[in-house]
C-alpha cells in the first residue's frame, strides 16, 4: 500500500460528459457523451462512509458497492446519490478509481471517444477470483474482474494458488480498490 503523503487537490468534473444507460457488459453502464481527454476527471465515487469491520460485513453480504478507502474506512457506494456506482469494471479499462486525500475519483486513463462505455479496473484480488467472471468484451479479458497484477497469473492458465498471493491492505475479497493520488 502506497504511503499517504502529499496529496494533488481533488478534481471537479463538469456532469455533462457522462451519461448512465443499458450496458452489454452488465446492467446499467456509464458512457462518455463527448471526448474525454486523457487525465480529466469524470466522476466521483461518493457513499456511506463506514468501518473496515463494516464494510468486511457487508461484502461478505454480497454488497458489490464497497470501495477501499484507507487502513480505516470503506465506502459503500450502494446509495441512489452515487451514481458512480453504475461504472463497470473492464479489463482494458478507459478509467482509473484514484483516492485524492478522502475523496474516491474515478479518472480519465487514456482519450475516450463519445458513445464509449468508462469502465475501470475493480482492483478485486486473486482470492475467490472464480466468483467475479468478466464480460468486458476487451480482446485482453483474462475473464475474472481481478486486479492488473493478477492478470499473468491467469493468462498462465490459472495454475497459481491463490494463497500464494501476499496480502495487500489495500485489497479484499469483494471490494473495489484504487490506486493513491500523490
Ligand atoms: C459496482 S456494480 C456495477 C453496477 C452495474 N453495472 C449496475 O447495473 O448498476 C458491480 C457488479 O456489476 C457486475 N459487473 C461489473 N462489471 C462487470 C464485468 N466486467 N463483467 C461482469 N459483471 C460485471 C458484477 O456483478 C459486479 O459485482
Ligand atoms: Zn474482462
């Protein structure tokens, strides 16, 4: 896990660049409505602040909201106020989810065109990886919505135990991780 030290000012994202319909890849689905450039913000996840014990309570309630915030919070981003929530998570994704101080923001990776679904990477861990099958639709899916340093473990025929994985604080089973803004 990445030490907290200086911390870039979180972003403010115009609302009209996103819109939230049907999705091929599951349910509902968030698509640019014009281009979004390279390193913009979209979205911000917002939701329930709670304890870590919480939120282990709720994955394990099968809550697919809960993001990992710090050492000490979650969010559960399962509330009507968080429209975030509707992003799905991709393989080869447009997107990133970055933690700016206590703020989840969901970013801009690369330019994405209009009409283009955002999709960002769960950041799931290894760890009963079978039960989060994929449906990205990329041509790199490793076909579980694992985060991107699993994906060799995968291509590699899935010969590796999960339980060889070290533990990351910054991962658990079930709940959506981001990468720290610094
Ligand atoms: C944060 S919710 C996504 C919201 C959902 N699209 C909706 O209708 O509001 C996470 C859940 O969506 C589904 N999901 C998201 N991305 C997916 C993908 N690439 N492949 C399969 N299911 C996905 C899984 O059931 C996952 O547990
Ligand atoms: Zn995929």
């Amino acid at each position: 896990m990445p030490k907290k030290t200086a911390v870039k000012c979180p972003p403010d994202a115009p609302k009209d660049r996103i819109a939230f319909r049907d999705s091929g890849i599951h349910g509902m689905g968030c698509f640019a409505v014009c281009t979004i450039r390279k390193g913009m913000p979209i979205i911000e996840y917002v939701g329930e602040r709670i304890t870590k014990a919480e939120g282990a309570l709720r994955c394990d309630a099968n809550n697919r909201f809960i993001f990992v915030l710090d050492d000490e919070t979650d969010v559960d981003g399962d509330v009507s106020w968080n429209p975030a929530r509707h992003i799905n998570h991709g393989c080869a994704p447009n997107a990133e989810a970055e933690i700016f101080g206590d703020q989840i923001w969901i970013m801009a990776i690369r330019n994405i065109a209009e009409g283009e679904e955002i999709t960002f990477n769960y950041g799931y861990d290894l760890e009963d990886h079978k039960s989060h099958p994929c449906r990205c639709g990329a041509e790199s899916c490793v076909g579980y919505m694992v985060a991107m340093e699993f994906f060799p473990k995968l291509t590699r025929k899935d010969q590796v135990p999960a339980a060889k994985t070290p533990k990351d604080s910054s991962r658990r089973r079930g709940a959506l991780a981001a990468t720290l803004a610094v």
